[in-house]
C-alpha cells in the first residue's frame, strides 16, 4: 500500500484541508477523511493544542481509525499525551511548579499549566473560540471532559501507538537514538528487546497498561499517579532539551534546531533489523519535510513536522517501499514563494538529504539547475535559500556536529 503521511497539524484544521487538497490518497468529506483504494493513512501525532479546532481534528482521526481500522495508523504525541496530567493536576494535585496564588483557581492554573508546562500560550482561547460563547469555566470542563474515560480525547489516545513499522518504514513522533531504540521502560529502568519488531509490540503493550492504569484512576504505594511513567515519557528528560529516552519527545535537532541523523550505531541496529527509512514529526523543519540520508548505509530519516514554518499550509508526504514523494511550498529568505515537488527513489544519486560541508542541508530541488537548503541560526532563526547547483561541494551525511 502507498502510505499517506501528515503529522503535527496540532488542532488547525486549514492544515488537514491543505494536506487533503488535490491529494490522489486521502480526501475530505465534510469532515469525513477517506481513503483510496489501496492507500493507507499514518498521522504522526499531536494532533491539538496551536489550533481553534482541536476537537474537530481529534474527532475525525478517531472516526477515520474506527472506520477504517489498520489502514489507519495513530500516533500519540506529546501534546496528546500531556493532557492526561489535567485530570489529577485540576483535581486538586497541581504540578509542584505551581504558584500559590493559581493552586485553588482552576481556570487560572489552566492558563498557567498551558502556558509554563505544556508550551501552548493560546490553547485556552483556541479552545473558547472552538466552543463559541464559553465562559472560563466552560473551557476547563471541556478539558476535563476530554480526558474523562469516555472522554474524546482518551478514547483518541486507546487508538493510538508510539510506533509503527511498515517494511522497511519505522514511524515514530519523535526521533530514535541509542538510547530509546527497542528499549521499553520499567520500574527498573529501559528494558532491551533485542528484536525490533518485538520491541514495537512490548512498548505497545506497556503504552496500553500506562492508560489502563490512567482509567483505573490507579495510584502507587507512595502516592503517585500508576500512569506517572508514560507523562514522563512524553515531556523533556530533568535538564535536557528532549528525551532521548523516547521515541514520542526526542529531538533529532541541534540547539539550534538544525537536524541531524541518528548515530551511526543506532542507524546499523535499524538496517541490521530492514528499517531503511525512519518518519518523525515533533521537530520543526521549515515549510516542507527535511529529507537526511546516509547513501552509504542505505539509510533515509524523513522530518514532516508542520509547524513554526513560513506557510500555513501543510505538505503532502506519501511514501512507497522504495519511494518518497513530497510536495509543499517554500518561502525563501528573499521572500520568493516556491513550489516544492519531487520524489525522492531509494538507492539513486541526488545531493537531497545531505549537507553542504559545515553549512546548511539540502532539501529539494527546486527545477534544474537549484536546490532548497535549510539552516538553523542560534535561537531557532530559519534560513531557506536556493543555492545553483554548481554550489553543492562537499557533500556529507548531516549526522550531528562534534
């Protein structure tokens, strides 16, 4: 099956229409996602929060997953993950980062959990425009609602998993790195499973004990929430800027946020197992997908994250077992609007996917004779430029700067 790929739209529904638009495998019914014959659907998570229609997308890819069932894959991010802390954090157990003066006023402790904990400054308005003429606490409850048992946003989460292989595609929302590849958490630590495809099904199962504990409103001997491990799994690790102990919050990216392959050990327990290409959302990469490739281990990492961009419409990435097609649009530095349509075959010569000696990486072509490269500046400043082709020297696989 040719795979239909779109991730992060993060309750803005423009973006879920764009990606839909013209698009030969997925298409909008109202607010009814179908699928062609022979197409499957992978939504790469985080599907709410930067957006006035949280619900609205949540709704449909639940609808779409029921329908359609394992021709439609879930992934859960971080920002669907997270809301499982409101449920406990509103009812009475703030975050211990709380101040005084929000701990005993529920809307006030919502404002500050979004904004402080949760990186999305607007999610209580987004969510009062989603809702119409809503009151303060109208919003709260239609959090808590959400997160209820039989809340959307729970019985989204139960359709969910944090990874998925199809041949040799492995999808996750955040990277995979040493750390994180086939290891499981436990009370005692990671736990290692050595096969790949068993370590996609254990985590799977220890995902669904995590919101089987979550339902059960489980606690712990010292008074801990019982779903406490998969919180922890989808935030930042103590005094880093990922996790890169997860595959739902590690970041494939620089401090500057430039992106950058797993380690080449990481990369040979992927090709050792037939993994050729990892596709990951979570990091922002610009206005179209960043393609990262090492030629010489056969292997492609693909970031579609669809947020932080220039444009605010989201790219259409469908994937085939030896293929890559992605098509969007790019703002330039310049302000040059550009087309960006290619399709991207395992295992031809291209200088797509590697970087330009210490500078920026190459994305697209842009016609014949240029290319679309990406750089980060310090403090996330983003540079999109076209660079003539005579210009392409030194090419290198952009594994992370030492």
């Amino acid at each position: 099956m040719t795979i239909a790929y779109l991730t992060d739209v993060e309750g803005q529904w423009p973006k879920v229409e764009s990606f839909c638009r013209d698009n030969p495998l997925v298409r909008l019914e109202g607010d009814r996602l179908e699928l062609a014959d022979g197409a499957r659907f992978v939504f790469g998570g985080d599907a709410i929060d930067r957006g006035p229609h949280a619900r609205r997308v949540v709704a449909c890819l639940t609808d779409a997953r029921e329908r359609y069932g394992e021709r439609v894959v879930l992934l859960a991010g971080n920002r669907d993950l997270n809301k499982l802390r409101l449920r406990r954090e509103l009812g009475g157990h703030p975050s211990e980062r709380a101040p005084e003066d929000v701990r005993g006023d529920r809307v006030a402790l919502l404002r500050w959990t979004f904004e402080r904990t949760m990186g999305a400054p607007d999610a209580f308005e987004h969510r009062r425009a989603e809702l119409g003429d809503a009151s303060d606490e109208d919003v709260v409850e239609s959090y808590l609602a959400d997160v209820a048992n039989d809340g959307a946003l729970t019985r989204y989460l139960r359709l969910c998993t944090l990874a998925h292989r199809d041949g040799p595609t492995l999808f996750t929302h955040g990277g995979v790195g040493e750390e994180s590849l086939c290891t499981v958490p436990s009370p005692d630590g990671p736990r290692v499973v050595r096969d790949l495809d068993a370590w996609i099904a254990e985590l799977d199962l220890w995902y669904r004990g995590q919101l089987d504990a979550y339902a059960a409103s489980a606690v712990e001997p010292d008074g801990a929430p019982g779903w406490e491990a998969i919180i922890d799994y989808q935030r930042p690790a103590p005094g880093r800027r990922g996790n890169p102990r997860s595959v739902v919050y590690s970041c494939l990216s620089d401090p500057s946020n430039d992106p950058f392959l797993p380690s080449a050990p990481a990369i040979d327990r992927m090709r050792a197992a037939g993994v050729e290409r990892l596709v990951v959302g979570h990091t922002p990469s610009g206005d179209t997908p960043s393609v990262l490739r090492d030629p010489d281990r056969g292997f492609t990492l693909i970031i579609a994250d669809n947020n932080y961009g220039r444009v605010e419409s989201a790219s259409r990435v469908a994937i085939e077992p030896d293929a890559v097609h992605i098509d969007g649009v790019a703002v330039l530095d310049d302000d040059r609007r550009c087309d960006v349509s290619f399709t991207l075959v395992t295992g031809e010569p291209t200088p797509v996917g590697l970087r330009v000696g210490d500078g920026p990486l190459v994305k697209a072509p842009l016609g014949a004779d240029a290319y679309l490269t990406l750089r980060y500046l310090p403090r996330y400043e983003l540079q999109q430029r076209a660079l003539p082709a005579h210009a392409l020297r030194d090419l290198t696989p952009p594994y992370e700067r030492t």
